[in-house]
C-alpha cells in the first residue's frame, strides 16, 4: 500500500508474512504527491470565465468540519487485516466499491528465485487484492467479515462478505501484490486502473520458509476489463498482463529501487481518458522534487499514444527538475471533475483532516509553496467514529458517476476513505469510511463562482 510520510522516501508496503497477521510496511514518500487537475474545456458561463471560477485559495489556515462520519466496517483491531485505496460509483441505483483489502488463499507458495534473486526463498499467496461490495445506498455495505464463497455472478449487496475480484499475476511485472483500484464506466464496459510491483527489496526473518519481508518497488499502472465490475480479465492477458504506464528501467538498479509509477486516478470526459498517478521514481534521483502527480490524456482507455498535460507545476528554483505533467504535490490524492472544476482530495498527513482543492486550469498551484500537504489549506476535520486516538486518514475518494465526475448528494460531496490509528505501524487499525462535505462550503473556500458549478443538485 502506499501512501506518504514526511522526512521519508515513498512506497506502498509491502510485508510478506507467514500468512500475515500483520504487514511489515514501509513507505517511501515524502509527503510530496503532486496532484493534478482536469484540463476541462474552458467555456464562459454569463460574464464568469472558467479560468476566473478558483481564484488563489485564502493563505490562512481555514478548516471546516465533515458532516455524517460513518463507518462501513465494524471489524476489530486484531484481526490482521485491513483496508484501504477505495474507488466508489454511483451506477445507476446502485452503488459499487473496489478497495484494497489483505487476502489470498496462503496455500500456494512462490519462489523468490522466480523474481531474479539468487537465493531461493518462498512467500505466501497471501497480500494485498482488491475486493469489490455493493450498497443500495452508499452508507450500509457488507464489507467485512469472511470472503463471499458463492458464484460472482449472485454477489449483490445482501451478500456476506466482500467478494475478491482481482490479485496478482506473478509475473516479472506484477509480483505479490496489487493496489490502488480506480474504477470508470465508459458505455457498457468496465475498466479498473490499478497498480503492482515488479521487484522487491528482500529482508529474511529467522530464515524460516515463507517467512520473507521486504519492501516492494518498480510499481507500474495496469489496467483490467468487465462487462460487469465483478470479472475481470486483465491487458492483454490475465497471464501476462502488462503495464500501461511503465517505470523506467533503471529503476531496478541498486540504489535506484524508488517505489516506482502508481496509484492511478482516472476520469472520462468530453471524449478524453484522464489519469493522475504518482511519480515516486525520476524524483528521487540527485536533484529531483520527490513524488510527483503526472497527468496522462488519451483517446482510449488504454492510454496508448496518450500524452502529457501541456502545462506543470511551477516548483520555485526547481522548474527543470520538475516532470512533464505535474500538477500537485504529494500522495494518495483523488482528483476528479464538476462541470468546469477539477477538485483533489488528499489526507493532510496524520492530522485527522483532509485537504481539499480546486482548479480550472488543471494545475493545483498552492501546492508550490509548501513543503507537506499538512500545510495546504482548506482543510476538512474528520472525527473517526470508534474516538479520537483513531487520527490517519488514508487514500480519500470522492463519489463519482461512472464516468468519474463527482456526485453531489442531497447538497454534498461524499467522500470514502480509510481511517486509523497509525500509518503503517498499525495498518490493522484500517477501516473504510464515509463523510460529506457540504457543497455551498466548498465552494465558499474554493473560491468557486455557482456559475462554474454545473451539476446534478438533488
């Protein structure tokens, strides 16, 4: 899983254990996700330009309080497993989520040889896999407990369980894990963009077989196909399936194994593919900015020919070093659109809060001028519902349609998130939640003119 930590390098952790009670997690990132907007069309609307509708966000530090905090899960502390990474639809009357969550079966056993590695060791089939669940309303989801057993084609949201749709090929390209789902209907088909690693730093513990922990890296952006968000058939093949978005090569090398291309957010609009993901690799190298947001744009959903956003970030004293297509800074953001506003939802690291943007030009500037997204406001306050020493919020979602523009629900913007203790210290603690945001607030903090805001007001 990966999220971002301030004075740290960046990656999604990864423990193999045997049969993993707990994950041995290490992140690699620094707080610096950049994150980056829609390039949306910029129509007038009356005498209000889009590029005029988000004027500079107010520099002092302004907070606001979620509204209706749930949890959708009620599993306790010691189970050993947990969640994260959710992408939530509104399709049609029903409402689907895609979520990272630890499982596998644990029977089978991999060779670490089979990864490049000259002493042969094993590990479990047992790590992170995305699991799916379905609400009629978007607050009450069984989404926790045992795993569904039943046929896919009878899951619905009475089922029990979670039913796991997705884990690893075990490939050269896709090793033990897989992560960070973001899911779009485009017509009658279904495609999840998601991550996994190719490599993997190998620490051993006592030497016991299947008892091998490390710390992923070379992450890259795959893609998978449904007709019906519960069977997937992964490209071009569930076998071999390869990377969309792909790490550059030397970032297998020693001292060069950076956490890699990851956790894609995606979007269809007006005809265009759109994708953020993190660029937690050419930052890292002597002189780079950290992680970076990088914006695709492509014709297809398979991103092939796709192209950078034309403008970047502008990073004082560090344009040059600052990747094609960055827009934002810092990880495990959400970035989807409104009507002529892109909005970007991130946590403001191990505060208890969200941060909250939104441009009209795809470029997230206030981001520039900090050093930890702690630090960029607005701000939202969420109180976890099981008390206060539950303070981690992880990976943000906004409610979208299938096309990935966000819903707004009785007046609010409605958010999924995953909530804990700690980071990675006790990932065990992870629970998925639900808040709203009121929308009149949002725009009142984001300087967003009505005019601007087309949307499906209930």
């Amino acid at each position: 899983m990966r999220t971002g930590s301030s004075g740290t390098h960046c990656a999604r952790v990864m423990a193999v254990l045997p049969i993993g009670l707990q994950r041995d997690i290490m992140i690699i990132s620094v707080a610096t996700w950049l994150v980056f907007g829609c390039a949306s069309p910029g129509s007038s609307h009356g005498a209000v330009r889009a590029e005029e509708a988000v004027r500079d966000q107010p520099p002092e530090p302004t907070t606001l309080d979620a509204q209706d905090v749930i949890a959708l899960q009620s599993e306790s502390d010691d189970g050993g497993r947990y969640d994260w990474g959710p992408s939530v639809m509104k399709d049609g009357a029903l409402y689907r989520m895609w979520w990272v969550r630890l499982g596998g079966a644990g029977g089978r056993k991999f060779t670490h040889s089979a990864m490049g590695a000259s002493n042969e060791v094993t590990y479990p089939d047992y790590g992170d896999r995305i699991y799916y669940a379905e609400s009629r309303d978007g607050r009450a989801w069984h989404a926790d407990g045992a795993d569904y057993t039943g046929g896919k084609e009878g899951y619905g949201p009475d089922s029990d369980g979670p039913l796991m749709v997705l884990g690893p090929a075990e490939t050269p390209d896709e090793y033990y894990h897989v992560g960070t789902p973001s899911v779009i209907k485009v017509d009658s088909t279904y495609y999840m963009y998601y991550e996994a690693p190719g490599g993997y730093t190998i620490r051993y513990r006592n030497g016991s077989d299947g008892e091998v922990t490390g710390q992923e890296y070379h992450n890259q952006v795959f893609v998978a196909v449904s007709l019906d968000g519960k069977s997937w058939r992964k490209r071009p093949s569930d076998g071999a399936p390869k990377p969309i978005v792909s790490a550059p090569k030397w970032n297998h090398e020693e001292g060069k194994r950076f956490y890699g291309l990851g956790q894609p957010s995606v979007y269809y609009h007006d005809g265009v593919y759109v994708m953020h993901y993190v660029d937690s690799c050419t930052g890292w190298l002597p002189g780079g900015v950290g992680d970076a947001i990088v914006r695709l744009e492509a014709d297809n959903p398979y991103f092939e020919g796709a192209r950078c956003y034309h403008k970047k970030i502008a990073l004082p004293g560090r344009e040059d070093a600052t990747p094609a297509g960055a827009v934002a800074r810092w990880a495990q953001t959400d970035i989807k659109y409104h009507g002529d506003i892109e909005l970007l939802v991130r946590p403001a690291y191990g505060t208890g809060r969200f941060g909250i943007q939104g441009s009209s030009d795809g470029i997230f500037a206030p981001d520039a001028n900090y050093n930890s997204p702690a630090e960029v406001y607005p701000q939202v306050n969420i109180v976890d519902p099981r008390g206060p020493g539950f303070m981690e919020r992880l990976f943000p979602d906004f409610l979208t349609d299938p096309h990935g523009k966000v819903v707004i629900e009785h007046d609010n913007v409605v958010v999924y998130f995953s909530s804990g203790a700690a980071f990675t210290s006790k990932a065990n603690t992870w629970n998925l939640c639900r808040c709203e945001i009121p929308v009149k607030r949002v725009q009142t903090l984001l300087q967003i003119d009505p005019r601007v805001w087309r949307g499906n007001h209930k």
